[in-house]
C-alpha cells in the first residue's frame, strides 16, 4: 500500500548552482517557492529528483556537479510518511556514500542498494516494479517548465489525440499495462500457489522419507553401538569377578599372615619375658653365690682361729 509522503526538509551542497550548504525546510499543506530567474527553484526540484531515484531530470549526472567549484555533491532529503520519518542521502562521486534511514534505522548503504529499497520504503515496491521502475513513476509527478508549456498548448488545442497525449504524459498506459501484468501476475500467483502446495507436500515427503531411512540407519548404527557396549560390559564383568576372587584369596592370606604375624609376637614378647626372668635370675645367683662364698671365707676364718686357740 502506497504511504502518505511529505516533504520536510531538503538540504543540497556542490549540487548545481548551490556550492555552499542550503537547507530548505517545507511546512504542511502546498509549499511555493519563488525567486528571479537562476536562482536555483528549479534545483532544488531537481534535487528532490536525485534524491528519490538516482537520476537526473536533464543531462548527465556530470552536469549536477557546480560548475565553479566541482566540489562533491550531497543530497539530503527528509520525508514524513505513515511510517515515520525517512532520511535519504545522496552523494557523488562517492556512490557508498548513498543511504536509506527509516526512524533513525539504517535500510540501505550504498546507491545500488538504496535505489532497490526506496520504492519498497515508499510504498510503491510492486506498482514500481510493474511499471519499470521508481523513475518511471516520479516522472508523473516532476514537470519541467518546457514541458508546462507543450501541456499548455496540447490541452488548448483539443483534438482526438489529447486523451491519448494525457494518457501518456501522466503515465496511465503504464498504470493500465501494470493493472493488467497485476491482473496476469494475481492469477498466475494463484496457479504457482498451488503448484507450490503440492510441490511442498511432495517435498515433504521426500524429506519425511529420508528422514526416516536416515533415523533407520543412525538406529542400526546405535544397535551396533549398544551391542558392542554389551559384549564390552559382559567382559568387564567378568575380569571384575576375577578380580574378586583374586582379592578375597589375598585378604584370606593376608589374614593367615597377619595371625602368624602375631603368632611370632606373642612367641617373642614370652621369649623377652623369659630372658628378662633369666637375667634377673641370674643376677640374684650371682649375688648369693657372693654371699656363700663371704660366709665360707668368715666359717673358714672363725675355725682358724679356734684351733689355733
């Protein structure tokens, strides 16, 4: 659906007659612009122009240029529309320099890239497309002063050509030959619809089909996967019981050497015991056979003397 467009704000530099910056602000309703001759009405009409679509009303791009300075050319134009505020930027030689600016959202860098967005931005996408382009359409509504005059003398003139000369200026053959692609375009989109349902359905298919022989084959594969999973479990089951068998015989000999562990040292704790009792015996031995001998020494004495009395 075609927007509500208005002009707010145009703003032109190095663009024809205009080397310094010049930013021209438009209120609501039908704007006027007035001014002697050569002071740039009609530039900054055809500036609105470049800035819709790229191109040039008259000449070549070349010709945009100011002639004195040569100075690099900026466009800027800004619309209101129903769906908010759209900037469009043109500068040249610089064509990156091109950009699409919807609500302070960047649509498009670069000229090829905006000129492929603007008529969608606009709301004139399909109508542009049908009637060869956003150009085509603008020239409906950009008429040079020459052009106002070959108007002015054909409508004045009458004649069974009018209506077609009408038709022509104002673009209506386009309109009727793009009314009737949208009528050739409505029905074919409705047989390509269906061929399109049915393709899809059919894709579908296909796709559903091997889907399921690749879910049938990753099954398999996991099978195989669980089976060798299995058979290594069963091993692993195996050497653990094994494994268990090997450690409940060494915890049974371990024990039995832990008992002759203690076996040995009981034995040895009673064979210190034994030794202490031996020692101890024999140092009390000793110590009386001392003793025995200091008494036989003073009986030996004692009869000494008793004979000797």
């Amino acid at each position: 659906m075609m927007a509500n467009i208005r002009l707010r704000e145009l703003e032109v530099e190095g663009f024809r007659s205009y080397h310094d910056k010049c930013r021209v602000v438009f209120s609501d309703g039908v704007n006027v612009i007035v001014g002697r001759n050569g002071a740039g009405k009609t530039t900054l009409v055809e500036a609105i122009y470049f800035a819709l679509s790229s191109k040039t009303m008259r000449g070549s791009i070349e010709d945009l240029y100011n002639a004195r300075s040569r100075k690099p050319i900026h466009v800027r134009l800004v619309l209101e529309s129903d769906k908010g505020e759209i900037k469009i930027e043109r500068e040249r030689p610089n064509t990156m320099g091109d950009k699409l600016i919807l609500n302070n959202g960047v649509q498009a860098i670069g000229a090829r890239s905006v000129d492929s967005r603007i008529a969608e931005v606009l709301g004139l996408g399909r109508i542009a497309e049908l009637s060869g382009g956003l150009p085509k359409i603008l020239k409906t509504a950009f008429v040079s002063q020459g052009e106002l005059l070959e108007y002015a003398d054909m409508l004045s003139s009458g004649g069974k050509d009018k209506k077609e000369w009408i038709d022509t200026q104002l673009g209506l053959r386009d309109y009727e030959e793009a009314y009737r692609k949208l009528g050739e375009y409505s029905v074919k989109a409705r047989v390509d619809n269906r061929e399109r349902r049915y393709k899809v359905s059919e894709d579908d298919y296909k796709l559903l089909l091997d889907d399921i022989n690749s879910t049938e084959t990753k099954l398999r594969e996991k099978e195989r996967e669980l089976k060798e999973k299995e058979n290594e479990l069963a091993t692993t089951r195996s050497e653990l019981a094994k494994k268990q068998s090997q450690k409940e015989e060494l915890e049974k000999k371990i024990a039995e050497i832990k008992e002759s562990l203690k076996r040995i040292e009981d034995k040895k704790r009673r064979f210190d015991e034994l030794s202490s009792t031996k020692r101890t015996l024999g140092e009390e031995l000793s110590r009386k056979k001392s003793m025995l001998k200091e008494k036989e020494a003073m009986l030996s004495e004692l009869m000494r003397k008793g004979v000797n009395a």
